[in-house]
C-alpha cells in the first residue's frame, strides 16, 4: 500500500514543518491528492487547485508580505505538506505497473509524473483564463501560481523518492530524515547519497532550505507561462512542465545507477527473491 515519505506500512513519515503557521492540514492533503492523483480527470484537478488556490491566499496574509516575496512561506508550506506526499515502495510500484522491473519501471515512473506535471500545467493555464472573466481576486494569480508551483514540486519529490526505490538507493532512517532528504534532493536537483556525509539530516537544514526557496521560486518562474490568455498558457505550462520534469528525471537517474537496484549493463535484472 502507498506510504507517506515512507514505506508502506511505516507511521513515523512526519516531516518537521518550519513554521507551525506554513499551512493547514487542509492544504497539506489537497497537495498530497493533487500530486497522486496521475489518473485524475481535469475538471477534479481544475476543482482542487482552484480551492488549493484559495487557501493559500488566506495562508500567505498570516506569513506577511516579506516571507512571501522572499520565498520562506512557501517552503515552509512545501516542507509542512511532505507528509501528505505518497510514496509508493518497489513492491507496490511492480503491481500498478504490470510487474516491471529496473529502467522500464523507471521509465513508467517518469512517464507518469511528466503526465502530472503537465496536467497542472494545463488546469493552471485553464485556472488562468477563467480569471480573466471572474469577478477580481475570484483566483488571485499569486495563489493560484503558488499552488501550481507547490503541486509540481510535491509531484517531482514523489518521482525522485520512488526512483530511489527503483534503483535500490535506500535512504535509512525515520520518514522525517528520509522526507527531509527527499525534498532537499529535489531543491538540488540531485539524487541523494546515503554515503556522503552530511547528506541525511532529521529536519531540512539552512542550507537545503534556502536551495529550496530559489527551486521553488524558479518553478514559479516557470509557471508564469500559463497566464497567458484563451488557453494559450495552458499549452505553455504543460510543454514546459513535461521538459522541466523529464530533465530532472534524467539527472537523478544518472546519479542512482550503478545503484543496487540496477545491475550493469549486460547483466539480467532478477525479480526480487529470484535466485
């Protein structure tokens, strides 16, 4: 079954949040849903950011202007939603995909978070250009980027965990050092190394923290592209998001093999237990 920043059937998945007001459990599990939901149809998912959206704007008064425009609110907000993120174990990996192993699996894996991240990309375009005809601040741009933004991350967090798994590149330690390690992966664009000392930490350090404002900032950046109107910036978001997606994927992958998981090339992958 799916487990939270953690293996199926492990409770202990918490990541600390930063700030205890970085967002509700509401936003938290609206996060964790949207970056799950790879089969979700469009008009749920428009429904869902729309209401994300919403509660943002009403979070990120509390932070104040200066955490906001300086990225900490949503990192704090991203850090806090780690434990709603579903992560999926090898086993439960095989069964939804048919019983693949190795870079087959890798490649569904990646496949099918590239299909997310380009449907947020094109709900947000659609959120976009429905605005143009709501009433004023019906979905404020601001929020409703930082949704978009916060739902690509939490679906590429999800992506790198579960390629972790793929290729055999365990990260030990409770959820709340596996999360932290997860999402700073994410914030450096990077595969973590279990070996490489100072790379596991129970909490997101300073430094991860301030890597991740700039990924995130950055993946607003890019989301900027879906305001374009009519629809035109729902093309925009989802090339761009796929692109964006995919090249981290490559990253990672090429970090994580040699890994346990994936023999080299030439030698036969064996079903786990197989002898």
């Amino acid at each position: 079954m799916t487990g939270e920043l953690e293996r199926s059937g492990r409770t202990d998945g918490a990541v600390e949040p930063a700030d205890d007001t970085a967002g509700s459990a509401e936003i938290g599990a609206l996060i964790g849903r949207l970056s799950a939901g790879d089969d979700m149809d469009g008009e749920t998912r428009g429904r869902l950011l729309g209401r994300l959206a919403r509660l943002l704007a009403s979070s990120a008064k509390k932070a104040g202007a200066a955490g906001v425009a300086r990225g900490r609110w949503l990192s704090d907000v991203l850090i806090a939603a780690g434990p709603h993120i579903p992560i999926r174990d090898l086993a439960t990996l095989r069964e939804h995909h048919h019983g693949l192993l190795g870079e087959e699996l890798a490649d569904n894996v990646v496949r099918v978070a590239g299909n997310a991240t380009t449907a947020v990309g094109a709900a947000g375009g659609a959120l976009a250009a429905v605005s143009y005809a709501a009433p004023p601040l019906l979905l404020s741009t601001p929020a409703r980027l930082a949704a978009e933004t916060l739902v690509i991350a939490a679906i590429e967090v999800k992506m790198i965990a579960e390629l972790h798994e793929i290729y055999g590149v365990r990260v030990e330690g409770s959820g709340t050092v596996r999360g932290a390690s997860f999402l700073t992966a994410w914030a450096k664009q990077r595969g973590v190394n279990p070996l490489e000392d100072g790379t596991l930490a129970s909490v997101v350090g300073t430094a991860a923290k301030a890597a991740l404002r700039k990924r995130l900032l950055k993946t607003m950046g890019r989301s900027m592209s879906t305001l374009g109107p009519f629809l035109t910036g729902a093309a925009a978001g989802a090339v761009l998001n796929r692109a964006a997606t995919k090249k981290l994927a490559q990253v990672v992958r090429n970090d994580l093999r040699g890994g346990p998981g994936i023999p080299p090339p030439g030698v036969p992958i064996m079903p786990p237990g197989a002898r």
